[in-house]
C-alpha cells in the first residue's frame, strides 16, 4: 500500500476527482455559511449556521473516504 498519483489505476480516476470535489465543495460551502449565517425570507439566521456546520461535517466525514481510495488504488496484478 503505498499512495502514487502516477502509478494508480486510471480507470478510477474520475470518480477520485469526483469525490474530490464533493469534499472541498462542502468544506467551502459549509465554511461560508457558518462565517456568513446569511438571513433569507424564513430562514433565520442561527438555522444557516447550523446547515453550514453541518455541510462542512460531511466534507470531513467524506476525507477519510478519498484518502483510502488514494492509498488502495493500485493496478491490478495479471
């Protein structure tokens, strides 16, 4: 098990990119809303706050996911 961005299976490639961005579009997101709680129409305040808290736990939830897929992904043998 040894992590290599040049010697993994391309096959997966894209669902690695995938994944990548699905963490740091939550960690983002999740960060603005908890820094910013803006106010919409019913949507109070407090309650953006606790989404953007919520969104940025499931960026993290997701990094341990893509760092096993980077580290596990190796050519098959023949």
């Amino acid at each position: 098990m040894g992590f290599s961005l040049m010697k993994n299976d391309k096959s997966t490639f894209v669902d690695e990119i995938i994944l990548g961005l699905i963490c740091v579009v939550c960690l983002a997101v999740g960060i603005l809303l908890t820094a910013l709680r803006p106010e919409f129409w019913i949507i109070e305040e407090h309650i953006t706050g606790v989404m953007g808290v919520m969104i940025t736990l499931t960026g993290i939830m997701f990094l341990p996911c893509l760092i096993y897929r980077l580290f596990t992904n190796e050519l098959p043998k023949k």
